[in-house]
C-alpha cells in the first residue's frame, strides 16, 4: 500500500530526529521487573526459533514479565508459551483505525525496563520503531546484520553487530541470543517449545479415536507441504517412501498441513491406494500434542519441522536450500537430511536407513 511506504519514511524521520539515544547516558538496571520484545517480523518458524532466547531471559531474571509484539503470520508460534506473560499482535494495516493504535500505545508503554528487538535474517525497520516509541529505559537491537548498517541503529542504547558468517554452522536459535549480550543472558538448550492444553490434547484423542489404531500400531505422521516450492521433497518419493515402510511395519499414517497444501494433498491421493488421515488446519498446540503420540515424523523444511522439533518425537527433516545445521531441529533423535541445495537429490533409500531405526 503506497499509502502505509509514505507513512513509514515519515515515521522513521521523525523517530531518528526525536528518539535516537546513541549520546545519551545509559540507565542502570540489575533486575528489571518488566521486558518487552518486538518481533513482529518474520513467518512462525523464525519465531518458534526464538524460543531459547525467551527461555535465557528467564533462567536470567526468573521473576520478570515478558511481553512480545507478534505479527498476524507468527503470533500462533507463541501460543501457550510458557515464557510469555503478555502478547500484541502488530498489523499495519490497523494503524489507521484509532482505538487499535490506542490499543497498541497501551502495550508499548507498561513501565518496561528494557525492549529488545531480535534479528535472524533480516532487520526490520517497524520492529526498531516500534521499540522506540515503547516507554522502555533501554533499547537493546542491531547495529548491522552480516556487515550490513542499520539506518536506525542510533535508536537502541545497546546496538549490537550480529554476523552470521563468523560461524557460519551456528544454529539460528543459539545466534538469536547475541541480541543479549548486554544483558549476560543466555541458554544452552536450544529446543523449541510448544505447550499443549487438555482440550488440545482432547481434540488429538478423538482424531486418534478415529484411527482406529491397534496394540501393535506404530503411527507416522507427515508433513508433506512447504510454503517454498523448493523445499518440497517430490509426492512421488513420499509414496515409495511409504509403500517400503508397509513391507516391514504395521502403521497407520496421518498427514498434517493446512489449506495452502490443497494441491498436495489432492496428488497425494491421486497416487495412493488408500484415504490418507487428514489433520489439517489444526492449531500449533494441536499439532504439537498428536506428533508428540507419533511413533515417527516426517517433514520438509518448513513452520511445522519446528513444531516437531519442540515435541520429543522420532523426526526426519528434509533439506534442500536451507542448511539444516542452522535451522535444524535438535536432539539425538533428529536427523536433519541434506545433499545439495535440490532436495529431490535426496533419494528414498538414503531416508529409509533412519526410518527403520525409529520404528524398529
């Protein structure tokens, strides 16, 4: 919208001329009782991703409220957390309804100590002007990303220079805590974290009810979609995939995804001989709570890998452009796959070695 690019140059002037702190004297605080983080941008794997650093402020500050300014596309990543007190979610195109930015002033302003604003793979200039008119005493955010300047660094008392390429194999969830280096907060488990309710898990009971599983049943789940076309393993492997397990393993199958995954599920039943178990448009925890049943899960490189990575589940990722050291799931039970940035170069013989390992 031209309308929403003009008032953001308007914005970002004023908010440089009016708010920059780079020469002003640096509040000290030892225990904030209250920390606001923006993180509007980015999809909800990137979020999901986060959640170490959500976890580091509290081992850091056990008793401290944690809000986060969420965006329309992510806010779900964070549903139930447990390390979040209090959420907004940001939409732009809301700014010019007045009660919404009374609402939004609101929570911006709540007596926070510090806001943070956490960069992965791109800096985002509403995130930093959001943290600026936040009532925050201090504004930790990027300085630059990968050499690159922020023009709005002046606006955090704590601009940091974030740089992927000093390790390069670093995990994103372990690079994300360099925004707390002023801080010294920090965690070493670096698992993603979903929370299920019991009406979560009582929605996954009736969906698993209807299975009809059996004693001796190992259930696999997959997630066969990917929001980039590149990161889709080709349906025909799925399938031989799946005809070889049903050679040696008793399973029942079920196939997560959503409405944006129409297409493959339409070809995946055009190439099987059975109905497929459809678990579509569920919620994060939901997903969460029925992969944490599974005796195995298998997906490509996409938001619901995160979520399985989260559960305690056998996994399989497949990779293609992505590289899996950074955004993997971690654990010893999950095997991240990648031979070339094609992800169809991987074949289903070099996949199945894993799956017999788990269901065995």
């Amino acid at each position: 919208m031209p309308q929403l690019k003009f008032l953001e140059k308007v914005v970002n002037k004023f908010v440089l001329s009016s708010k920059k702190v780079s020469d002003k004297k640096i509040p000290n605080i030892n225990t904030p009782k209250r920390i606001l983080i923006i993180r509007q941008h980015n999809q909800f794997g990137d979020l999901l991703a986060t959640t170490p650093l959500f976890r580091g402020l509290r081992e850091c500050y056990p008793n401290v409220e944690i809000s986060i300014v969420v965006s329309p596309q992510n806010f779900y990543a964070i549903t139930q957390n447990e390390y979040i007190d209090r959420e907004f979610i940001f939409d732009k195109k809301r700014l010019f309804n007045k009660k919404y930015r009374s609402e939004l002033m609101k929570f911006l302003r709540h007596n926070y100590e510090i806001v943070i604003v956490p960069v992965t793979v791109a800096i985002s200039n509403t995130s930093c002007v959001l943290a600026a008119f936040s009532d925050a005493k201090i504004r930790i955010g990027p300085n630059s990303l990968e050499g690159e300047i922020n023009p709005l660094r002046k606006l955090f008392h704590f601009p940091i220079d974030l740089n992927w390429s000093v390790t390069p194999d670093r995990h994103v969830s372990d690079f994300g805590q360099d925004i707390l280096k002023p801080l010294g907060a920090s965690t070493d488990n670096l698992k993603a974290n979903v929370n299920s309710s019991e009406a979560d898990k009582s929605e996954v009971g009736k969906f698993l009810d209807s299975l009809n599983l059996s004693n001796n049943t190992k259930l696999v789940g997959f997630h066969i979609g990917a929001g980039k076309p590149p990161n889709r393993w080709d349906m025909k492997n799925f399938v031989k995939l799946i005809e070889l397990i049903n050679h040696e393993f008793n399973c029942v199958y079920y196939f997560t995804g959503s409405q944006a995954d129409s297409d493959q599920f339409i070809e995946l039943k055009s190439l099987i001989d059975f109905e497929p178990n459809l678990f579509v448009d569920r919620s994060i925890p939901e997903l969460a709570a029925l992969i944490e049943k599974s005796k195995l899960f298998i997906t490509n490189d996409t938001g619901v890998m995160h979520v399985a990575g989260a559960t305690s589940t056998n996994q399989i990722s497949l990779f293609g452009p992505t590289n899996p050291k950074n955004w993997g799931p971690v654990g010893e039970n999950k095997i991240n796959i990648k031979l070339t940035d094609n992800i169809n170069d991987i074949s289903v013989e070099e996949v199945i070695p894993f799956v017999r390992k788990f269901l065995k």
